[in-house]
C-alpha cells in the first residue's frame, strides 16, 4: 500500500531512477510488551525504507531487536514491491547495519550502487595509518581531509571512501588515531570523488533520517494510543499512510499558494491553510462563501 499510494500520488514516478534510504529508529514508550533498547530505554524498533522521505516499506520489532536482524530481507521484500510497481532503485544508502557480506552482494548482484557506513575494524584502522595521500576538502562549512581506498573488504577488493576530522587536543577516544577522527564509507561508486560521496551520504540526514522527527511529532509516533505491540504496528501502518497523503496535498497546494511550502511541517499547514474562519452568505440570490483573511486563495477556489 505505501508504495502503490506513493505511484497513484505521483509522488515517485516510473521513468527515474531513486535512492533507497534504509534505517531502523526507536520509538520510546512504556507498553507492558516493550523491550529495553540499546538507548537504555524501553520500546519499540521499527525499521522504515525511504524514497525522498516517503516511506515505502515499514517493518515494526521489538527494542531489543539487533539492528542487522533480517535486515536483507526487508531490503529483498522492498525491492521487490518497488519493482512490481515499475519504481527503480539505483542507488542505496544504510548505516553499518546493513555492513554484511550477504546485503552487500545482493546489492551488487543487483547492480544497486551502494553507499554503507563502514565499520571500523583493525584492517580500516590499519589502511588510515598507512594511507598518505589526504586530500583536504571543505565539508559543512568544516575543514575535512579525505582520501579513496581499495582494500579487502568482506572477502573481496572493495572502495572505501573516508574523510577525517582533527580533534582538538583531549577530546579524542579509543577510535581516534593521532587526533584525528575518521569516517569510512563503502561503496560500489568507482568513478564520483570523494567528497562528493560523502556528501551524497551524508544527504541521509535529510531523506533518509529527518521524516523520524515528522513522524514522531506530527503523527504521534512517540504517544502510541494502543497497549500492546500488535496494534501499536497497525498505528505506524495507518500513519506511514497520512503522512504520504499529507505530503501529497503539500506538494498540490504549494504549486498554487505561496504560503504553503512543501517543506511544512503539520503544524504549520493546519495553522497557514486549515485553521480558517468562513462563513456562507445569502447575497443577491446567490450564496457567497466569506472567507476572514488575508491570505490568497483564488488559485483554489477558482473553476477549473
């Protein structure tokens, strides 16, 4: 469903290629079936793949629930259903969760150009000491040096893209190595630069990360009405559902108000566009609906 309203909104199209956003988020609460996170709190583990913030496969867990868990099969099932509704994927982004030997040549097999957040292992650790050929690079308003790798990754010659960050002095950890702090992509993209992949990775912030924060607040995400796990999963299903419907009629209505912006959070559309005084008058023997305000809502109101 979440796929086939996203095709029927014509909020994804067929004739494009996408980037598929994977990430699991822990929604907090107290039920009597929650489970203790890896926060060190109590609740629930849903994991949502994304297209341009639009979700379009939802899989909720317990909290205790390892975020690598059957984490290939929610990726197999949402290409399958993206594939069945003719949308293409060609790119795909996770965090370390879904850095697995499994995922990985699925991926490839696939030809699905990934972007996954690298583990640091003793290898990783190894090839930044020895690499010497940092470029520095401006990432964020910041001042990053970054570099591009082949090394032996998961049984096979993989790309690993890095960049890394000085520290000022004692506010390094055991990860950090002679001040610096590094961050290491892997990644099946042999021919962008560097920077311009950690950029397209860090974009996972915006698409990929940011629709938590809507869902949470904007669709009660984090106040489940419900006391068990079974209906609580129906509650992110039936929201998944507004928050595309929501996203549909801020995309209709921004191209024809300047008040309303597709980038509105709920709160704000209801304040700006529904939240209005009216009224129906009888004048000249014909109904005029009066509208209190300043706002321009000709573009709507006008016939077709």
């Amino acid at each position: 469903m979440l796929v086939g309203l996203c095709k029927k909104a014509k909020l994804l199209e067929t004739k494009r290629k996408y980037t598929l956003d994977y990430d699991g988020h822990i929604v907090e609460n107290t039920k009597k079936d929650s489970c203790p996170t890896y926060k060190r709190t109590s609740g629930y583990y849903p994991v949502v793949c994304s297209i341009n913030k639009l979700p379009v496969f939802l899989q909720n867990r317990k909290g205790n629930t390892p975020e690598s868990y059957h984490q290939l099969q929610v990726i197999q099932n949402t290409l399958t259903n993206l594939k069945e509704a003719n949308i293409e994927v060609g790119k795909f982004r996770a965090d370390t969760s879904c850095y697995e030997k499994e995922t990985i040549e699925y991926l490839e097999n696939n030809n699905i150009t990934y972007y996954i957040r690298a583990e640091q292992n003793e290898t990783i650790r190894i090839a930044f000491e020895d690499e010497n050929e940092w470029i520095p690079a401006e990432l964020n308003n910041r001042q990053v040096e970054t570099c591009s790798m082949q090394e032996k990754i998961l049984g096979q010659w993989r790309r690993i893209v890095a960049y890394r960050v000085e520290l000022p002095k004692g506010n390094s950890d055991l990860f950090d190595k002679e001040g610096y702090r590094y961050h290491a992509i892997i990644t099946s993209d042999t021919e962008t630069e560097p920077i311009d992949i950690i950029q397209l990775y860090n974009q996972r912030g915006c698409d990929g990360e940011h629709h938590f924060k809507e869902l949470d607040y904007d669709f009660s995400w984090n106040k489940l009405p419900f006391d068990n796990f079974a209906m609580n999963t129906i509650y992110f299903y039936a929201t998944a559902l507004c928050y595309i419907l929501f996203w549909f009629c801020k995309q209709a209505y921004a191209g024809k108000l300047s008040f309303v912006r597709p980038t509105m959070r709920l709160k704000s559309f209801i304040l700006h566009f529904v939240t209005l005084t009216a009224k129906w008058i009888h004048t000249g023997r014909q109904w005029i609906l009066n509208i209190y305000t300043h706002k321009n809502y000709t573009p709507i109101l006008a016939p077709p």
